[in-house]
C-alpha cells in the first residue's frame, strides 16, 4: 500500500521549485569561498531554497530563520558578528591597537542590537503567522 505523498501531487510542471531568483543566487555567489563556515551557510540557504516544503515547514522556517527575536538565525548571526568584532573573544584582534580593538567591538556590539532589534524581526514573524492564519 502506497502511503500518501505530504506535498500532494508534486510531478506536475505547476508544482516545480522553481531555481533561484537572481537576487539571492547572486549574493550567494557572492559568499562563495569566504571561509568553510559561510561556503556551509551558503549552501544550507540553497537547499532551504530549493527544498520542497509544507506549509506548516513554510511557517517554521520563517521563524526560524528571522521571525523570532531573541531565537532565531538572525540573531544567531548577530551574537556572531558581535563576538568576532570582540578581541576578547577573537585573537586574531590582540595584536590591534587598544583604540581599534575598542572601536570594532563597538561596532559589533551595535551590530548585534540592530540585528536584534524586535522590528526587524517583526515582517517574518507575520508572515509565518499569516500562513497559520493567526
């Protein structure tokens, strides 16, 4: 007995993923080779991209990634921008001045508060919302 298919019926020219939209293809492109960790990000934005989804995985993702402040990727990414601005954190930044080291934490850490910032957050956290009808 064949199980039913959750994304229904996907083999049709309608139902197609369509590829990736210049845009986001281009800034991925343009990513490429920066550091093993981003070539990593690069390509789990791809297959978030290109991967069939549900609605109910539709809704999640959209939270996950920048609809939930304080638990999302977007503030994953915005502790991360703090923490490598941060000689305390980064060695690489110990042999800088005082004054430059204290200058790139500074902006890391406004970094981090604009990332953070709940507005910012607050068009993805509708738009999950929005597919859930609540």
């Amino acid at each position: 007995m064949a199980t039913a298919d959750p994304y229904g019926p996907v083999h049709t020219a309608g139902n197609a993923v369509p590829p990736l939209d210049p845009d986001l293809a281009g800034a991925l492109d343009d990513l490429t080779g920066i550091h093993p960790g981003v070539d990593l990000i690069r390509d789990g934005i791809r297959h978030l991209a290109l991967d069939r989804h549900t609605t109910d995985t539709t809704q999640t993702l959209l939270a996950t990634l920048a609809g939930s402040a304080g638990a999302d990727v977007i503030t994953a990414v915005a502790h991360l921008v703090a923490r490598l601005a941060n000689a305390d954190h980064n060695p690489a930044l110990r042999h800088l001045p005082l004054d430059v080291q204290k200058q790139a934490r500074r902006h890391g850490e406004q970094a981090a508060f604009h990332l953070t910032d709940p507005d910012l957050h607050q068009p993805a956290s509708e738009a999950s919302a929005a597919i859930t009808g609540t």
